[in-house]
C-alpha cells in the first residue's frame, strides 16, 4: 500500500487534533507518514478478519463492516486523547 486512505487520513487529523506530543515526535523522527500507513494497514487488516468471522455468522456486509469498525477503530485510528500537562 503506497499511500493514505480513508483511514490513514482519519487518523492524520485525528491524531493532529487530539494527540499532537505523538504527532509531534513522529515529524521529528521522520517516521509520521509511516506511522500513519502502518496504522491505516492494521487496520485494514484485522478489520478483514473481523469481516469474515461475521460474514460466517449471517451479518450482512453493512454490519460486519459496522461491528469490525467498532472493535478496532481506537486500537490503530481514534486513539485516546493525549492528557494536558
């Protein structure tokens, strides 16, 4: 994967808005855009595998999307807001 998707540019402005010490330390290390795909790619990811265990349980393509979603969206994407110091 080259470059950012929905969810890498989900977590770009997320990640800008509400965890900038992280973003931060990612420019200064050179590693944010890396950091952004490999969030975006383990998402996808472990999104795919959560998609087909409830393809196998009946859910239609809306809701698998929706529940895999749910499980794994602040692991990789939303993660917590980062406290004021």
């Amino acid at each position: 994967m080259s470059g950012l998707l929905t969810y890498g540019r989900m977590a770009e402005a997320h990640w800008r808005e509400y965890c900038p010490r992280i973003v931060r330390t990612l420019e200064n290390q050179d590693r944010s855009q890396a950091a952004l795909l490999e969030a975006q790619e383990r998402t996808l990811d472990e999104m795919e595998i959560l998609m087909r265990q409830f393809r196998r349980q009946g859910l239609n393509p809306q809701q698998t999307h929706d529940q895999a979603w749910e499980l794994v969206r602040e692991k990789y994407i939303l993660l917590p807001p980062e406290r004021a110091k």
